[in-house]
C-alpha cells in the first residue's frame, strides 16, 4: 500500500507515526468511523489592527499549500465546510500582539486556519486555547519574503479536553518565523509543528514548554525540512513530568536535503522528572544528505529533580516547597521569557505551580 493511501485510513496505532499515541484517549478524532462536528471556533479577542483581517471563506476557495501525511489534518481539509483565515497586509509592523481564542463546542469537532504574513511584516498572534474541548485542526501559516512572525500557541486545556494539531509553516526568502508552543492542561495533547523553506536566508526559531501530570500525555512531533540551500533552524523544547502516569513523547525530524547546502541546524529537548511513575520519551533525528553545510547537531536529556539545587536554596532558608518552585521555574524561564508578555508569562507560571499542586508536589 502507498504512503497516500495510508493517510486516509484509521490508524491502529502500530505505525510508526502513531505507536506512543493513546488512540483510546482521542475521542475519535483519528477514526474516520466516528463523526465529527464541523465549527468555527477560532475568532478575534480585541479589535483587529488596521492591515489585519479575518475571515471565515470555504474550504474549497482556500486549498492547502502543502501536501500533508497526517491523518486528522487530511480529515479536517476533506471535512470542514469553512476555514479561517487571518491575513496580515504588506509592510507593516505590529507592535501589539494580535489575540486569537478557541470556544469549542460539547462534541469532538474539526478546525483549519490559514494565516499569511505579507511581505516585510512583522507581527506577534497569539492563539490562546482553554476551557474544555476535543479538538482536531490544521494551522497553516505562510511568511512572505523578509517578513516576521512570533506564533505563540498555547494549550491551557481543562483537565478532560483533547487536542491534535498540525501547525505547518511555510517560510519564504529571508523571513523569519518564531514559534513557541505551551503546552499545560488537558486530557491528551498531540501537536505536530512542521517547518518548510521556500528561500535562501529563511530561519525558524521553534519553541516549546510542556507538563505533564496525573494520567496526562502530552506529545509534540516536530519536522524540519530543509530543502533549499542556505536556511537555518533552531528547535528547543523543555518539559517537566509529575505524578503516576504522566506521560511526555518529543520526536525532532530534522531532515537535510541533497541540495540544500549551507544549512545551519540544531534542535534540543530537555525532561525533568520529578516524582516517580512519570515517563518521558525522547527522540531526535537528523537525515542528512549534504556535507556542505554550516552545522547540524541535536541533543536530548532525562534527569530527576536536582537535589543539589534544593538543598542550596533550603541552606539559605527557603522552605522546601518553595525551593522546588524556584528550580521549577529556572527550568523553564529560558523559553518563557522569550514570550516579552508578562500577563502571559505569569499566567502560564501560575498554572504550572497550580499542576504542582495538585499533584502533591
């Protein structure tokens, strides 16, 4: 059977793609078996800068701009009716970031936004997704030449909801793409940011945080395709893991075609267990099919709570609990700052240390 024909079937989660998945736990979002509601939930949370629209167009008028191998991102584009799309003119600079929120509906439902950068733009969105939901969806975004993007993704999930995305950009010449994926709250989270050049000079800073708790899996799969020469990426994504059952999987596929000499490539992952029973898995990749390249490496580690840390700070009289939220924290500050929102930072903090809580830690 070809590889097109398998992404229109229900996976039985032997394939390699899908062997860390829950599929149980999806709420039928990859089982073509199960209907699905079709729903725009995705709109605007303030007043839109001037330059900036958005729309809900069909389906049919927006075709995607990439091929996809994913079972539930083919699902959404043969199944939503409608699909949103934010457009940020030529030429701007946007200062303020721009706020998107999620409102789900009671059933499993299906969601495609399309995003694109005009040429030389620079602008921050920020996707803020809460409450409860069990969403599949596909976020395409396309930076034309020398423009700019921040794309702050964040999951805040109540603790029952389930989400499986794609967010797949598309990076023209020079431009440079920024993307920070958060990922705290809910049942069961699967997000697949994938990255691909369309010219020289293009780079993709890919961000992440994630924690995990009590029977929770929270899982990213991230792709990085270099294709044309002279691109660059950077991949660093952190996770922290508390209580029985708690269940992490990073996969970083960073592939290096023939023709794209001059590429500049490195992606980590970091784990930090902090009780027993947690599990986290961790899998980088580099394919590389040119020498001629600027540099290519990847790195990944799984450690406990450094106990050393805890006791520097309880020698100085910091109580105990206070000293693991400290070093909790410190773990994560080099992602989470780079955000430059201190309403967001904080709140993302606060949920963290609210996870911990209840969780006993």
């Amino acid at each position: 059977m070809n590889q097109l024909a398998t992404n229109y079937l229900t996976p039985s989660g032997r394939e390699e793609a899908w062997r860390f998945t829950p599929l149980k736990k999806l709420a039928g979002l990859h089982d073509l078996n199960v209907s699905l509601s079709d729903n725009i939930s995705i709109s605007a949370k303030n007043d839109l800068p001037k330059g900036v629209k958005i729309t809900n167009i069909d389906t049919s008028d927006l075709p995607p701009a990439y091929v996809a191998s994913d079972i539930v991102t083919n699902r959404v584009r043969r199944e939503v009716a409608k699909s949103t799309l934010l457009t940020i003119s030529d030429d701007l600079e946007i200062v303020e970031p721009i706020f998107l929120k999620r409102k789900c509906g009671v059933s499993a439902e299906l969601s495609r936004v399309v995003i694109q950068v005009g040429v030389n733009s620079r602008a921050t969105l920020v996707i803020e997704n809460n409450g409860l939901g069990k969403l599949g969806e596909e976020i395409e975004v396309t930076l034309a030449a020398g423009s700019s993007l921040n794309f702050i993704s964040l999951q805040e999930w109540d603790l029952n909801s389930v989400h499986v995305a794609q967010h797949h950009a598309i990076i023209g010449k020079d431009a440079q793409f920024n993307s920070y994926v958060v990922s705290i709250g809910g049942s069961t989270i699967r997000i697949s940011p994938t990255v691909e050049y369309t010219g020289t000079g293009a780079s993709a800073e890919m961000n992440g945080v994630y924690f995990a708790t009590d029977e929770q899996h929270i899982e990213h799969r991230i792709h990085v395709n270099h294709g044309i020469p002279n691109t660059k990426s950077r991949v660093n994504y952190k996770g922290a893991l508390a209580g029985k059952g708690a269940h992490t999987v990073w996969i970083g596929d960073v592939y290096i075609n023939k023709s794209a000499e001059g590429t500049d490539t490195y992606e980590l992952n970091r784990n930090l267990l902090l009780t027993d029973g947690a599990r986290a898995d961790s899998v980088p990749n580099l394919e590389i099919e040119t020498g001629e390249i600027v540099g290519a490496g990847h790195a990944s580690t799984t450690g406990r709570f450094d106990d050393e840390q805890l006791f520097y700070l309880q020698s100085r009289g910091i109580p105990a609990d206070i000293a693991r939220r400290l070093v909790i924290r410190g773990f994560f500050a080099e992602i989470i700052n780079k955000l430059k929102n201190e309403e967001i930072e904080e709140r993302l903090m606060a949920r963290i240390e609210s996870e911990l809580s209840r969780v006993g830690e």
